[in-house]
C-alpha cells in the first residue's frame, strides 16, 4: 500500500497588482491567421493599413540561426487610458496606465501550418539584457540583470526581441503588439465567449463571481476572468490555467462560420482588433493571407499552451525586485522543441473527458474486488490508471464477494478528491470514513460498466506542462 500523500497548500506571494491579460495576446494572431483565409483577399486587402508599424529588426546582429516554421513575439502593454470612466468602476480597473509589458508570449506556427505552440515567458522572469541605447535618453547602457520587462520599458520592440531572442536562442519572425482594450471590444463583437467552471469562482480584488458552471463572458467580465489570481491558494498557477481555457474557447468562438464566412462580422472584427495593434512591417496582408489558408482547417486541437518551467525564485535585482528564474535544463529543451518544430503535447487518441475539480494524478487508489467476477480488480485499476489515478497497481480480493454496487470509501478532509474519483466510476456510491487517510478504496461491484474519463482544471501535467485547446474548452 502506498504513503499516502500529504496535502498540499498553495502558496501565494505579494505581486504587483496590475492585471497581466496574457490571453489577449494571441487574440491578435489568432483572428488573423484563423479568420484569413475563410474570406479571402477582397475582404483582407487594406487590413493591414489599419495596423502601426514598427521595425524591432533593425541593426540587429548575431541572431539565433533560422528553425522551421514561423516565430511570431506577442506583447501586450497596459492601455487602460482607453477605457472609459464606468468600465473602469465596474470592472475594477483602477489606476493609470502604465503602457508597460503586462505579457510576453512566444507563438511558434508550425512549417505545415496545422500547430500553433504558445509560450508564456513570466514578466518577472531574471533577464540579462542585452547593450543598448536608450531610444529616448540617447544613453548607452552596458549588459545588465533586470526582469525580462524592463527590456521594453528601457529599449521599446528592438530590445524585447534582442533579450527574448538571447533567453530563448529561438529567432523571431514577427513582431505583433497590442493593449487589452482591442481584448474587450473583440470579446463583444464575437458575441461573448463561453467558459465552463467545476466549482464557484470569486474574487474580491476583480470583482469575478460565476457560479459552477457555464457561463458567456462579455468583454469586461472576460477581462475580470482572466485577471483574477485571488480565487485560492493557486495564485498566478490558477491565473494561467483560466487564460489558457479562455484562449481555446475564444480560438474555438472565432472559428466559427458564424464569424470567418460573415464578411460583415469578420471585418468588424478585424477593425476593432487592428486599431489597437502594432507590428513589424513585414506582418502583412499577404503573411495573413498565406497563414490563413494554410490553416483553414486549425481547431482548438491544433493550439497547444504552456509556460516557461521555473525553478522556483531568483535572484533579488537591485531596484528591481525579486525575479523568477527558469529552470535552464527544461527551458532549454522547450525551445530546442521550437526550434526543431516539435509538438510541445504528447501524441494521443482524442476522447471525451468529464471535467473534475482535483487532478486524477493527485489522487491515490486502493482497489478490491467486492465480487466472484476473476479479473474484475485489474480492469478496474487500470481503467482508474489510464485517466490518470495514481493506482497501486495491486487490485485485492475483499473479504466479502456480493458486493451490487461499487463502493468507494474515503476520508472526509479529502472529499473534493472523492468526487473526482466518482465522477470516472458513474453510480458508484460515495462513504465517508473518518481516519482512513488520503489514499482512496474502491471496491468493484458487480454493477461496474467501465471507468469514464476524467480531466481536471489543472492542466500542468507531462511534458513542459503543455495542453491542447481541445483539453480546456467547454465539453
């Protein structure tokens, strides 16, 4: 019989309190390549006039060497100066702008245009940036420690590029920047997106309150969604998991035909979402084009998400703060995974998963076999295993052989984990025992059809943490 595990607490640390809408990001990338191709040039000609331009290329040397497929850096900056007085109140967005890098994200289109890969870069992640000349003061600064931030704030688009191009040794392509109001207003014209939640979510501090269950977000409720990180002990974990589920479902809303085959819908679309971006003057008409029709058949499935590994806090930067560090043996396979243009996501039959609160994979399983049925232990413990139940692997024979109805037996402080566990044995009876500890017992009736499949709201699992949209939107 295994230890049984300890709970865990969350753990949370004071940070600025800016909201970091990292999801709207990709909402630039994700209109323009999905949206692209299923009207065609006649609609998408002259877009892109609607788009600033900046050049972060220029006089740049001794870059990464090519990869296949195609790197887009993706930077969202806070401006909130947009927004009007009563959104501000009622969404609780307080404060001034501060046209600062909320999010830095890394999005990799794959060489045969049906994979997106999506990295998240922690704005606080310790950076050495590289020498430059400051584009306003005129003066020259030497290499220094700073948090991957401050490269824009010291050196606008150039100096990003420069320092995530340094981190990551992966070359970037294009350069797309945009401030979350686009994110608000393209929420709306969309229609709203739909979110689906397996237990209450409120926050105090963003003013977030769903119930459980599913739920059309407008705008600025999508905003509260996305922002909120005082929810529970998850703190910013919690945070990405929510923006990543928004990501999937809103790639998922935006590929609609109600949207790409509406040329009405699609160019409203795009105009709201262009007047607020900024990219490099190679990101154009024909780049969306190309994109677009190459990928007409791209579906949340095709999206997969993840963030840099860390290896916990770095170093304290003076005048800076404290920083996270990455965790240089993972990080670096992740972006030699881009480079290479690898699939971040483990290959696996597509089937569908009831969502659960608490990961299959954080929950430990005795089974025994309650009936005369030989073998009937083993299917059990190892349809739990393959959805991801942390099994013993050795079913028992129980005392007693007539047991109907399967039974699952734990102990109250792990209830949330006994739901989980019933949820993938439907009709199971569910018995509370005092004392019996974290491991749970299931003893297999002779009512037991098959274990369902599970998944929970914790997607950091495998590989480099990564999930597919397909995992995290609305069943």
């Amino acid at each position: 019989m295994p230890k049984s595990p300890r709970p865990q607490k969350g753990r949370s640390r004071r940070q600025d309190e800016r909201p970091r809408w990292s999801m709207r990001l990709f909402t630039t990338i994700s209109v323009l390549v999905l949206c692209a191709g299923g009207i065609g040039h006649a609609v998408v000609s002259g877009m892109d006039t609607g788009i600033e331009r900046v050049d972060p290329f220029k006089d740049m040397k001794n870059r990464p060497a090519a990869g296949h497929g195609t790197n887009i850096l993706l930077v969202g900056t806070d401006g909130r100066d947009r927004i009007t007085r009563e959104e501000k109140r009622k969404y609780r967005l307080g404060g001034e702008p501060c046209h600062c890098t909320d999010t830095i994200m890394v999005v990799h289109i794959s060489a045969d245009r049906k994979r997106a890969s999506i990295v998240s870069l922690p704005r606080d992640s310790y950076a050495e940036v590289p020498e430059h000349t400051d584009q306003v003061t005129g003066k020259h600064h030497n290499k220094h420690p700073a948090k991957i931030n401050a490269a824009y704030a010291e050196g606008g688009p150039g100096l990003t590029v420069r320092t995530v191009e340094h981190m990551t040794k992966v070359k970037i392509d294009h350069y797309v920047e945009v401030d979350f109001t686009s994110f608000m207003r393209t929420v709306d014209v969309i229609g709203g997106v739909e979110v689906c939640t397996v237990r209450p979510l409120k926050d105090g501090y963003t003013g977030l309150d769903l119930p459980a269950g599913t739920h059309r977000l407008n705008g600025g409720q999508a905003l509260q969604y996305v922002r909120s990180r005082h929810i529970d002990g998850a703190s910013d974990f919690g945070r990405m998991q929510r923006q990543q589920r928004f990501l999937a479902a809103f790639i998922a809303k935006a590929g609609t035909r109600g949207v790409l085959l509406n040329p009405v819908k699609f160019r409203e679309l795009t105009s709201t979402l262009l007047g607020s971006v900024r990219a490099d003057k190679g990101f154009g008409t024909e780049e969306m084009l190309t994109l677009g029709q190459a990928m007409r058949g791209f579906t949340p499935a095709s999206s997969e998400f993840t963030s840099v590994p860390v290896a916990g806090a770095g170093p304290a930067v003076a005048s800076i703060g404290s920083t996270v560090k990455w965790d240089e043996a993972k990080a670096g396979k992740l972006f030699e995974y881009l480079r290479e243009d690898k699939p971040l996501a483990p290959l696996r039959r597509k089937k569908t998963a009831t969502l659960v609160d608490v990961p299959p994979q954080q929950i430990a399983v005795q089974v025994y076999n309650g009936t005369l049925t030989r073998g009937l232990g083993k299917r059990v413990d190892d349809g739990l295993r393959s959805t991801g139940f942390r099994t013993t692997r050795l079913p028992e024979d129980a005392d007693r052989h007539d047991v109907r109805r399967t039974l699952v037996t734990y102990d109250p402080r792990w209830d949330r984990s006994a739901k989980s566990l019933r949820a993938a044995l439907p009709g199971c009876e569910l018995r509370a025992v005092d004392g019996q500890g974290a491991l749970m017992k299931v003893m297999a009736g002779t009512d037991f059809k098959g274990v369902r499949a599970v998944r929970a709201d914790d997607p950091y699992q495998g590989r480099f943490g990564t999930v597919t949209g397909d995992q995290v939107v609305c069943p």
